[in-house]
C-alpha cells in the first residue's frame, strides 16, 4: 500500500510540475475562467485530454510515435499555426479596446466556439503529446507493475490544475471589471500564443 501511495504521489508532482507553466492551453483555461464562459466544459476536456493522453503514454504507445516522428513535426505545424491566429486575434483585442472582453453574460454560440477552441489548443500542441505521452509515459514505465498507479498520479494532478485555475479565476473578476485589466490580460495571451506558435513553426 505503502509503494502504492508513492508511485501516486511522485506521478502527482511530475504531472504538476510539468502543466504548470504557463503555456498556451493554461493561458486559454485562465482567459475562459476569469470571463466564467464555458469553464466546467473546458476544464473537463483538459483533463480528460490529459488523462487519456496519459494513459496511452502508460500504455507505451509513446514509443511506437517516435518511430513516425514526421507525424509529431506535422502537428507542430498545424498547432502552430492555429496559436498564431488565436494571438493575433488577441492582439486586435488589445489594440481595439471596443473589442475587449465582458465578464458578464455569454454571447450565443460561444460554449461551442469555446469548445472546438480548447480541443485545439489540447490536441494540435505537440508539447502536450511530448510532456505525457512520450515523458510522463517513460517515467511511469520505471515504476513497473505500479506504472498505472503513477499515471493515475498524474492525470490527478491535471484534473486539480486546471479545476482550480478555471474556477479559481472567478477571484480576479472584480479586478478584471475594469477595461484596462482585460487588455492586459489579452496581451499576456498574445504574447503567449504567438511565442509558442512562433516556436512551433520554427521547429526544434
């Protein structure tokens, strides 16, 4: 019982230690956390994303990836492309305040724009296939007969991450009531995006 509760907890703590930083997808949960649009939705498909991504790793599909990687470098491209339009449209919220954000009330069809958003920014970032399939993966498979239980660790740690950074969020709304606040925010989000989708591109 005892080497099962520490297979969990180091799965805990690397899967924490790896999410995070702040990347494109924690930039996308804090944006859609702090406007209280669409968090549960996009909370459970980043860690259910993690949780399967996590299980193929544990599963050791991780190594037979790497044996195609031209399929990772296509994502990487892909992926980078779409953060560069998501941060350009940031940018034009920053330098076009009248289009900023509004912390009350959901406009119509944003749960589904929020949605498909989310799942692009969970399954077109090849950091995110790196990070659990191919890391998380290789460090549980030391673990042995307990590798399972460090997975399971570790998709723990992504479903407490982002719960508590997309309801969490909801704690900076009076601050972020204020026009100027949204525009900073939107520019870290433009920053983010557009120096991952940058990165991307560029390749390793």
């Amino acid at each position: 019982m005892s080497h099962a509760l520490t297979a969990a907890a180091a799965g805990f703590g690397t899967g924490l230690s790896l999410i995070v930083a702040i990347g494109a997808q924690n930039a996308f949960v804090l944006r859609q956390g702090v406007r209280r649009d669409a968090v549960l939705a996009v909370v459970g498909i980043c860690a259910l994303s993690d949780a399967l991504l996590i299980a193929l790793g544990v599963g050791g599909v991780g190594a037979v990836v790497v044996a195609w990687p031209g399929a990772v470098r296509a994502v990487g491209l892909i992926g980078g492309a779409f953060l560069l339009c998501y941060g350009a449209l940031a940018a034009r919220r920053v330098l076009r305040p009248g289009t900023g954000l509004r912390a009350e009330g959901e406009a119509v069809g944003s749960r589904r724009r929020a949605i498909l958003t989310c799942l692009a920014m969970t399954w077109l970032n090849p950091h995110v296939y790196l990070d659990t399939v191919f890391l998380l993966g290789s460090l549980a498979a030391d673990r042995g007969p307990l590798r399972w239980t460090f997975g399971l660790g570790a998709a723990l740690a992504s479903l407490c991450w982002f719960a508590a950074l997309g309801f969490g969020a909801r704690l900076l709304g009076r601050f972020l009531a204020r026009p100027t606040a949204w525009r900073v925010l939107d520019g870290l989000v433009a920053v983010t995006m557009l120096a991952l989708g940058a990165m991307l591109l560029a390749g390793p």
